[in-house]
C-alpha cells in the first residue's frame, strides 16, 4: 500500500480537485461505483476500461454530462478545462498512477485498478508492478 503521506501536496491539491468534481456528478446519477482498469508496457500507458456501477452492483452506462477536469503540469502548476465525464475520470486515474507510481508504463510496465466509491467518498489505486528479473550463474568449463 503506498503511503499517501509522501503525496507531493500539489498532487494532492489536484486529486482533491478531481474528486470533488466528480462525486457530485456521480451521485446525481445513481453511480455507486466506477473501475478504471489500467495497464502500461513497452514505454507506453493507458487506461482501458472505464465502468460505473450502481448501488445493486449492476454496470450502468457513464452519463454523458460535462466536468470540471484537473491536470498537474510539470511545472507544479493544476490546470482546469471542462471535458466529458469519461475523460475526467480517465484523466484522474493517469494523473493519479503519474504522482504516485512514476515509470508505471516502462519496460514490463504495471497494471491495476483505480477505485471510486460515491459512498463514503473513497478513491482506492490497487497497483501492480511487473517486475522483470534475471538469474544468472556462470560456469567455467
């Protein structure tokens, strides 16, 4: 589990943002829950599928309603733009795996699922890291 203590606080700031443009939305729409499953290798990264749930379990369609999006640039600065739904969320969980798992699209990349609970407000990034490992002996002949 990462330790959300060593969030540089313009991550943090940023996230918080995101949340709090996003759960309203999700509430007003009876969305109980989304997964945004991820998956990065060969120096690339994306997020794949972007599910919505609601309260019963049962997967619904994404409402297609505008959101506020936030963005972390390289320079510490958060930009803000209004963008569909799906792609605020998708922004979210790459701005998330970028601040807290850098390198997570390199050599095997990693995979994983970032959580969203509309009650109690929850955001869980479950991250798995492949690693590529050699076992090397050398034998004189």
């Amino acid at each position: 589990m990462s330790d959300t203590a060593t969030i540089a606080p313009a991550a943090a700031t940023t996230f918080e943002a995101c949340k709090q443009a996003i759960f309203p939305i999700l509430a007003a729409h009876g969305i109980a829950r989304i997964t945004i499953d991820y998956n990065g290798e060969g120096d690339e990264g994306q997020v794949n599928d972007v599910l919505a749930f609601d309260a019963a379990g049962e997967q619904v369609d994404l409402p297609t309603v505008d959101c506020e999006r936030h963005q972390l640039g390289y320079d510490g600065t958060i930009a803000s733009d209004v963008t569909d739904l799906a792609s605020a969320l998708d922004s979210f969980a790459t701005e998330a795996l970028c601040a807290l798992y850098m390198g997570w699209e390199d050599n095997a990349g990693s995979c994983g699922e970032l959580e969203i609970l509309t009650e109690p407000q929850t955001v869980t990034l479950t991250h798995n890291w492949r690693i590529e490992t050699f076992d090397t002996t050398v034998s004189e002949l």
